[in-house]
C-alpha cells in the first residue's frame, strides 16, 4: 500500500513539474522580456526644445522662454513649461543637459537648472560688462560661458561653477573692434556671436560694426582670451558678418553677414586659427531687389550630415538651402523655401537632422519644416504661436 501511494504522489509531482515547465516558465518569460522591452523604451532619447522670446517686458511678465517636449515622428512641439522672465535674446543648454544659459535684456547672463521634471528655476546672474548682450554658447568641456555684447562690441567669459552650475564673475573681458566706418551701422564695433572653434582649441567672436571674426586661442586653465597667430578672418568691406557655423567633418567655417545678405565659405586652419575665404554668394534671389537694404541676413547653421548648409533672410522671410561639396566645401544654391512667418531672425536644426525650425520675430510663430536627406529640401508641416521668439535650441537626455 505505502509504494502505492509513493508511486502516485511521484507521478502528481512529476505532473506538476511539467505544467511548469509547459505553461508557468513560458509565462515568466514573457513577463521577463516585456519588462525588458519596457524598460529599453524608457531609456529613449528624448530632446527638449528651448525658444527664447522677445516679446517679454523688462518687469519679466512674459514668456521669455519656452521648454517644448518633440515629437520626432511629425516634429510637433508641445509646451511644457512657460518660463516668465524679461526679454531672452539667446539660449544655450549646457553639455551634461544639466543647466542652461541665457542672455537678457536688462544686460545680464542668467544660469538656469534644468529640473528633473525638465523645466527650469533660476540659479542666478552676472552683469554683462557691456551692453546689449546678445548671444551666449558653452565651452565644449562645460566649465565656461562666452557672451557678445552688441552695442559696446565686447566678449566676455564666465567660470561655470562645477557644482551648482552657477555663472562666476568674469575670468576675460575683450574688445578688440573699432568698426570699419563702412555703413551706417558700421560707426563702432558691435559683437554679435562667440563661440568656440569644433575642437574647442580657439573661441571665434563675430564683429558687425569691424567685418571681422575675431580669432583666439582659449586658455581652460584661467579662462583669458588671447589673440590668435591669425588674429582674425576678413569680410567684404561693409559686409557685416553675423553668425558662423562650423562644418562637422571638413576643415571649413561658414559666416552668414547681414548686411550684404551674404554668406562667406572659409578654410580654417586649426593651428593658426586662419581663415582663408573661399567663396562669397548671396543669400537672395537674383531678381531680388534689396537696394533699400529691406532684407538682412541672419541666421546659418549646417546639416548633421555636413551635406548642407541652411540660412534666413529677415525682410525675404526665407530659408535658402545650399548643398555642399564634400571635397572643397564650397557650396551650390538648392532653394529658396518661405518661412511662414515674418523675420526669422533665430533657425535651427534637430540633432537627428530631420527637422529644421525657424524662429519668426515679427510673426510670433515658430514654424518647422522635415528636411529631405537625399537632397536637402524643406517641406512645411506645422507651426505654434510664440511671443517674439529669436532663437531655438535642443538639448538631448536619456
């Protein structure tokens, strides 16, 4: 009777040994790899959005800046957090995603936290030491922030505090412009951008008011600017150059100038920090007339894939696209594509090349269009409302 009943409860364990096996353990796996899948989806990249406004007032009850979640399927952009400030004329995320930086109105740079629900609280500021800073970029490391103040010509340098991200006092100051007396806005210098060169070896500061950029190695160790072996690149007599993009791959710096809505091709010498121009064309149309000086140049800023290059025109209210030549780097025309909304003084593109957007002052929008990868051309897709924006940036995080 007992082998009996040891035989019987053997073959019940047995048989439930196989239910596991045939049912419970599928289960489990497929719980294991749907928690797998979840938790890969949840390590997605996301990109942030900042636009920088203008419309806000100096008491800073406006939006100054917007926070946007992206959508890179269609390139939608959904406000997350309307930040109230003054006047924001540039924006800069730091490296780590961590912090970002602006420049505003009332002659100051602001350091901003990026929280860990991704909107920002104020950190603090530091005065200009000039007037009417206008553009603000980070150091590749992260430990410094360049301004350009327009209406006193100057560059500065901040220390970013490693802890707390905070802005220091300034570790430089420099203005080396006098203006070239060529045209009217000519009279003095005026700094419109600074920013580091693709290695961070130099920092590149563009002078208006002097047709030159200005050229300086950069020492990381005290934060000092110091002129170049080749102290700066020369534009057209009366040019007016703007802003300066970096092509990703090849040995050439790209310089929108505003005056003469043109945009100047440059080899650059990594060593020496030499430019040497290439190439000057237009930014409009043949048959357009511009002798009124209605229209001026703004914004450029080249394809992650470095295949194109992509300009503004404020009073043409337009994109031209331009396709480079990988060998030279000199470029060829491709379209011009209407922006949808007037003066885009601010464009930009999205880290995954797929999405451009221009920032329309005087329209108040901000629109974007999908960028065809083969050739370059733009198609429009949407917009949003915005108040003065100048100026879109993206950060990337995990």
């Amino acid at each position: 009777l007992f082998v009996v009943s040891f035989r019987g409860s053997l073959h019940i364990l047995l048989s439930s040994l196989v239910m596991v096996r045939d049912t419970i353990l599928p289960l489990l796996l497929f719980f294991i790899v749907s928690s797998s899948v979840l938790c890969l989806c949840s390590a997605a990249t996301t990109t942030t959005v900042y636009i920088a406004n203008t419309a806000g007032t100096s008491n800073g009850d406006d939006d100054g800046i917007l926070v946007c979640d992206m959508d890179e399927d269609t390139g939608a952009l959904s406000v997350r957090q309307k930040v109230k400030t003054a006047v924001v004329w540039y924006i800069e995320p730091h490296p780590n995603g961590k912090y970002v930086y602006t420049s505003g109105y009332n002659n100051a740079y602001y350091a901003y936290k990026v929280d860990t629900n991704g909107s920002l609280t104020e950190i603090n500021s530091q005065p200009a030491i000039g007037v009417d800073p206008c553009y603000v970029s980070v150091d590749p490391s992260g430990r410094y922030l360049f301004g350009a103040n327009y209406d006193s010509g100057s560059f500065v340098v901040f220390p970013i505090d490693a802890v707390t991200g905070a802005l220091r006092s300034p570790s430089d100051v420099s203005t080396p412009g006098t203006g070239s007396q060529v045209q009217e806005r000519q009279t003095g210098p005026h700094a419109h951008m600074i920013a580091p060169s693709r290695d961070g070896s130099h920092v590149l500061g563009v002078d208006l008011g002097s047709d030159k950029v200005f050229v300086y190695k950069f020492d990381a160790n005290t934060g000092k600017l110091k002129a170049a072996l080749a102290p700066y690149g020369q534009t057209i007599s009366g040019a007016g150059p703007r802003h300066f993009s970096f092509h990703p791959t090849l040995s050439v710096v790209y310089v929108i100038n505003e005056l003469d809505c043109t945009v100047g091709v440059y080899v650059w010498n990594a060593s020496s920090g030499a430019m040497r121009g290439l190439q000057v064309l237009s930014t409009l149309p043949i048959n357009y007339n511009n002798t009124d000086g209605h229209n001026t140049g703004s914004e450029i800023r080249v394809h992650p894939s470095g295949q194109f290059v992509y300009c503004t025109n404020r009073g043409h209210h337009s994109v031209v696209v331009y396709k480079v030549d990988l060998t030279m780097g000199t470029l060829t025309h491709v379209e011009w594509v209407q922006t949808r909304g007037d003066t885009p003084r601010g464009m930009n593109i999205s880290p995954s090349g797929r999405w451009l957007y221009t920032a329309n002052v005087n329209g108040n929008n901000v629109t974007w269009f999908s960028i065809d990868q083969d050739k370059g051309t733009l198609k429009y897709k949407d917009q949003m409302t915005a108040s003065g924006p100048v100026d879109v940036e993206f950060s990337v995080s995990k």
